[in-house]
C-alpha cells in the first residue's frame, strides 16, 4: 500500500498554508489571511486524536471575520508537521506550542483545544503560564480529572478506558488504525459523535478526509504515542513528575465546552477540571457529541467570539 503524501492536507480554498519551526520541530500551520496579522490577537486550534488541522475549517473564517488571528495547526506527528520518533510527552507537547506562539510572532495566544489537543492545551497553560492569556477546552479534561474519572467513575471507564488501553499494543494498534483504508478512525467518529452530524455530507468528507490522513506515513504510530507516553510515564518517574507540575490551579479564564450527547467524556469529568482552574465555566451543546465544533459550529463560534471578546 502507498501510504498519501503528508502534502494532501494542504487543500486549495480561503487558506493559507504555511510552515513553522518551534521547539526543533516543523509544525504545518494554517489561517485564513494572506498576510499574517500580529496585530490581532492569536487564537491557537488544536486538534484531538485521529484528525489534523481540517477540524477547525469552521472556526477558522468566523474567528478571522471577528478580528482574531485565527491559526490552525497539525499537531506534531500528524499531517504535514514532522513526525519524529520521540518529543509525544506531557514537556515537549507544551512546549512545541509555546514555541509555535512565539514563532507565529505573539507573546500569548488564547488556546482552543478538542480532546487531545485540549491535553496539550491544559499542559501548555501550566507549563508555560505567561504564553496562555485563556484557553478554551472541547471534550477536553484536565489530565488529572480524567485519570482519577478512569479509576473512580465505572461509566467513564468503561468509556474511555478501554481504547486507551488498546492503544498501548505495539505495531497491533497501528494496524487497526490504517486498516481498510483507515475504517477505524471513521468508527470512531461515527461512535462518538451525536445522532444529527454523521447524517450529513459534511460527516461524509470531514471522515474521508480524516481517514486519508491517518494512512500518511508515520502518522498511525505518533497519534498512538500520546497514548503510550500517557499511559506508561504512570509507572516512572517522569509522569509523577509531570502530574506534581500539573497540579496547580490556572487562574487565567477557561471556557470548558462539551457537547449535551458526548457519551466519550461525561459531564462530571469534564467539570471536574474545576479543581485545576480558578475561572472555570463549563457550556454544553445541544443535539452534539464528542465533536461539537464540527456538530454545530454556529453555536460553538458564537460562544468562542463571546469568551475572547470578554
């Protein structure tokens, strides 16, 4: 099988693409303007797991016609960014965003993180507090709310506890996820969103599109690497470490969103994150699941514009 050029992201439309160096790592970015806009306050998106920058296509215009810089990104490992071997732990993730912002020509950015991408966020504004003026999170908990979710709440494990453990088996996990064309990632989607979206055309492409990504070489096994490190840095001391530095309560604003329908991160985990974050306000959205933004983008821009403009 040939797996598709990691080029086959870049879509001809109202984009920009365009190429960043941070934390020693290039990172494919992408925004609606020509011209890059520092004047204008960066808002930062961040994908969860199996998708890439095509997750914020609705996000993008509308933040844009706001008056934000809005700039979307491949995570590392995904896409078109690079796909080292290593760098997938809890310190390079935050700082390959703290060095993105920098290099896009901000001294701070409001983040806005689906799922994994919101991990990446909660560690970044920890991590690195001054780069993060408010951070918006979809589908996204704390990482400690969701660990002790995991072990604690029977209904959150049994949601979430058994795909990250299937995560953890090498070169198995990779196979599952390129199979059939990438059938898992679409299963996955499909499972997790609500009873409206995966009716529509936009579900159609948006799993079409994601399903060719996770083919591209090398990107199966970095999506499943967040995974593993999470997972097995419980077991050293690296992870202890970690969680010690998480364990400091944000006083910057964070809007918490999840979809009413979302039966992969349930209410109680999410507004959890509270204990980690002094100005906390958890919204749902109605008639979504796990992928709000893309669900009903109208109402999750129009909450996003409302939170940035405060």
């Amino acid at each position: 099988m040939v797996s598709p050029d990691p080029s086959t992201v870049r879509f001809a439309g109202p984009w920009r693409h365009h190429d960043v160096r941070a934390n020693g790592v290039r990172l494919h970015a992408v925004e609606c303007a020509d011209q890059p806009r520092t004047d204008r306050p960066l808002v930062l998106l961040m994908h969860g797991f199996g998708e890439f920058w095509w997750s914020w296509r609705h996000q993008l215009p509308a933040l844009t016609a706001a008056g934000y810089r809005a700039v979307a990104v491949d995570l590392r490992g995904y896409g078109d960014s690079d796909k080292p071997p290593r760098g997938y732990d809890g310190w390079t993730l935050a700082g390959d965003t703290d060095g993105l912002i920098r290099a896009l020509g901000h001294a701070d950015a409001t983040i806005v993180g689906h799922a994994d991408g919101g991990l990446v966020g909660w560690a970044t504004a920890t991590l690195h507090p001054r780069s993060v003026r408010s951070m918006v999170v979809i589908a996204s908990p704390h990482p400690q709310a969701l660990k002790d979710a995991s072990l604690r709440d029977p209904a959150q494990r049994k949601a979430f506890l058994a795909g990250f453990l299937r995560a953890q088996i090498p070169r198995t996990a990779e196979r599952d996820l390129i199979r059939d064309d990438g059938a898992m990632i679409e299963e996955m989607m499909r499972k997790n969103a609500g009873l409206r979206w995966p009716t529509t055309d936009d579900f159609a492409d948006t799993a079409a599109r994601n399903r060719s990504a996770i083919q591209i070489a090398g990107v199966a096994h970095s999506s499943l690497e967040y995974r593993r490190w999470a997972f097995r840095s419980q077991f050293r001391p690296d992870g202890s470490r970690f969680l010690e530095l998480m364990d400091k309560r944000l006083q910057i604003p964070v809007l918490a969103v999840r979809g009413e329908l979302d039966t992969y991160i349930r209410r109680p985990t999410l507004a959890a994150s509270a204990k980690w974050a002094a100005h906390l306000d958890l919204t749902e959205i109605a008639d979504s699941g796990h992928y709000a933004h893309q669900e009903s983008p109208d109402e999750v821009n129009r909450r996003l514009i409302e939170f940035a403009g405060r």
